[in-house]
C-alpha cells in the first residue's frame, strides 16, 4: 500500500483542499497522514478526519518588523528535523503540500530523504511559504493559468483546487431548520472565510436594517468575532464557524458577500454561487486576492468591491446590484472550463508514485 503525507495549516483554506482529496486517496489504495502544526486550527480538523496527525514546530516569515523574526527560523530548523525524524518512521510514497508555513520544514525535510513533493498554489502568484518550497517540489498545482508564469519552466500542472465532494449535497431544508429561517426571503450568505474579516463584519452590521428588509442574512462572522446584542435579530444569524452545516448553507443561499481567498472563489465558482467578493486590501497581504478577485471579475463570475472604496451606501448596492442580476453570474460561471481537480491531481500523483522507486537512505 503506497504511503502519502500531506501537509498545510495556518487558514482553513490550507487544510480543506487536502480533506477533499482524501476520499479519492483511500479509494486509490493510499495510506494517509498529516504533519501541520504543534496547536494550529488544522490538529482538529484532521483529527475529526481519522488521520494520524503528527505535529512540527513552525515559524512564520514576516514581511514587517518582529521580535519573533529572529527566533522563528530556528522554530523551523527544529520543525525540519522533527519532519524528518517522523518522515523517515513513516516512510511515505509521496508528500502532498496545500502550502502555509507548517508546510516549509516538512516539504524541504522530504526533499533531503528523496520524497518526491506536490504542492498547490491557490493564488494567482506563490506565497511565500510556497515560493520557499518551490525549488525542491517536483510539481506544482494551481487554479490559474497565470501562475505558471511564476514557476520554473514544466513544473507548474494547472489542475484547479480539490473542492470537497459534500459541498455539493446540501439540502436547503436543512439549513432552514438550521438557521430557523421561513424561507420566505432570498438568502444572503456573508463570510469573511476562516478567520472572519472584522472590515466586512462592521459594514454588514450597519446596514442590516437596510439588508433584512430584503434578504434573510447567514453571517459567517469568524471565531470571537460575534456580537451578542444581535443574537435575537429577526432575518440574521450569526455563527463563528461552520463545519458539517456548510453543505446546506451554501445549497440556502442565492447569494454571497466574501473575501477572495483562492479555494472560497474556487468553491463559489463550482457551486455556480453569485457572489460580492471585497479582497484583502494590499496594506494587509501581499495583494494576492486582489489578484484572484481581478481574474473572476474579468471573466463575469463575480462583482468585486474593493475595502478601500466600501461605504454603507456602495455596498449595499452592490449586493443589490448582484442580486438583481443573478442570472448572468450565474451563466458565466456556468461556462467556466472549471477541471476535475481530484482527478488531475490523482493522476499526478499516482504516476509519481508508480515511478519511485524505494529510497534505501530511508
């Protein structure tokens, strides 16, 4: 039974790629572990898969001035050697990176014990942690073609990102039992993704009698980021995180506001959602959702409303606007050349797979 080992953690958004791949991974025979962080968010999600999970120290590289840059490289040369220690006990096929800094020392560990390492690149350029693994990967998956202006000439695979397969069965029903809506009003679905955006949250807050005239509101507001005074607001609901309800929102909503973090547009993009995406300004990131929600813009899949630009009285037309013209992002995004990203990504790893032969330094 050949052996893979993922890795990825810091965001959601680094952690559900690879969930998703793991049903086509079992049903092709692999025997799956994970290597993330000694107390990231990704230990629980993993976890509740059923997976061995194995955690490493991990430093972050910081674009701006912290004491914590002079102590996290040596966080990730302890990192490198616990992956290594734990790479050689499990003795994997293959190592399958969705990115975050977690990822740095497993994947460069792997690369020292002749593991061949995948990575995914959601966003249109590499992120740093990524770009430092990308020299040692065999392969590099990404969800758009313009990435592979950024990679090294026949690394760079475009495969789309793996989108979980129980996105696609929700129920509306059951989001309405869930979240005690009449189902009488259009659903309006706001998140900020994983670690909620406090800008969005602020600006949904002060226009929801504005908003709930027209649309029941899902809020998808991020963990600590609730606010009790609207707990018994009739038309909005709030909630810190969504797991197994996720399905079921996504299938009540006709519309969503939310960042444009790589996988959240991929996701929105398969479920043929119409959406309001608000990227994280540059000030804040290196401009990598700017980037994506530029790209859906072009292509007619989303209306895109910088934070820098949002007032009270933009977004809310803006949300009408979305939800007036429905239809059309709905058509075009029916037209996306959208891949089968499991299946592509399967088939590179399982023709790495076939090919290796067993490392006797192991």
């Amino acid at each position: 039974m050949p052996k893979i080992v993922l890795t990825g953690g810091g965001t959601a958004g680094h952690v559900t790629p690879n969930i998703a791949l793991m049903p086509a991974l079992k049903a092709a025979g692999f025997e799956i572990s994970y290597m993330g962080s000694v107390d990231g968010m990704e230990k629980d999600l993993i976890r509740s898969q059923k997976i061995p999970y194995y955690g490493v120290a991990t430093g972050k590289l910081r674009r701006y001035f912290d004491l914590r840059n002079f102590t996290d490289p040596f966080r990730t040369i302890q990192g490198f050697t616990q992956a290594r220690g734990m790479l050689k006990r499990i003795n994997p096929s293959i190592v399958f990176s969705k990115g975050g800094f977690v990822a740095v020392p497993v994947v460069h560990a792997a690369a020292s014990l002749h593991i061949p390492v995948v990575c995914h690149e959601s966003d249109i350029t590499p992120g740093l942690a990524n770009k430092l693994c990308i020299p040692v990967a065999t392969k590099i998956c990404c969800n758009f073609e313009e990435t592979k202006d950024h990679l090294p000439e026949g690394k760079g695979v475009v495969t789309g990102s793996p989108i979980r397969a129980e996105l696609f069965k929700g129920d509306r029903e059951e989001a309405l039992e869930f979240t005690g809506f009449k189902g009488d009003k259009p659903v309006l679905l706001i998140t900020g993704g994983s670690l909620g955006a406090v800008a969005i949250n602020e600006a949904i807050r002060r226009i929801l009698p504005a908003l709930t005239d027209n649309f029941d509101v899902v809020h998808l507001c991020g963990r600590g980021k609730l606010d009790p005074t609207l707990h018994s607001r009739e038309g909005y609901v709030q909630y810190e995180y969504v797991g197994a309800q996720m399905k079921h929102l996504f299938a009540l909503a006709d519309v969503v506001v939310s960042r444009a973090g790589a996988n959240s547009i991929c996701e929105l993009l398969a479920l043929k959602k119409p959406n309001l995406l608000i990227p994280l300004p540059a000030k804040a990131s290196r401009g990598d959702q700017i980037l994506n929600a530029s790209s859906f813009e072009k292509k007619g899949y989303s209306i895109v409303l910088q934070q820098e630009q949002m007032t009270d009285a933009s977004l809310m037309q803006a949300i009408r606007n979305l939800y007036m013209n429905r239809d059309d992002y709905i058509t075009a995004m029916g037209t996306s050349p959208q891949k089968d990203a499991i299946k592509l990504i399967m088939d590179i790893l399982c023709g790495l797979t076939g090919n290796i032969t067993k490392n006797d330094g192991l």
